[in-house]
C-alpha cells in the first residue's frame, strides 16, 4: 500500500470527512472509526469537524509499514 501524499506545505491546512476519504482511500465509515478509537483527532474550528495537515500526517504515519501477518493452525 502506498502511503498518501498531503498537498505541500501551505497550500491545504485542514481536510473534512470528504475530502480526507479521497485523499487516503478510506471510507467516511472507517474513518469514523479510526475517531471513535483515538486514532484521529479532529479539531473543530467552526463547529465541523477538520482534520490538520499535521494530525493526518501523524495518523498515517502510525499505519504499519508491512502487513499483517496471518497464522495457520
């Protein structure tokens, strides 16, 4: 899986639910999830929920690298 890419630095400072979903690929619904387990923090500057540059770029980059692997009995 390859890792997604943030505009550069200046350009977009805070993504909502959309446009986060198309920028890494992941449902709304996962997403929510990843909220509702403190994984991603969204901040609220006008009462809608965003997400900074900064903190998608901390939540990807604690995706694991490699994945998982899957034991056989």
């Amino acid at each position: 899986m390859t890792r997604a890419r943030l505009e550069p630095a200046g350009e977009k400072k805070a993504y909502t639910y959309d446009e986060l979903s198309d920028l890494v690929g992941l449902s709304r619904r996962t997403l929510y999830n990843h909220v509702k387990a403190g994984k991603l923090i969204p901040t609220y500057p006008t009462g809608e929920p965003r997400f900074s540059a900064k903190e998608v770029e901390r939540w990807i980059g604690s995706w694991p690298a490699e994945p998982p692997v899957k034991e056989t009995a």
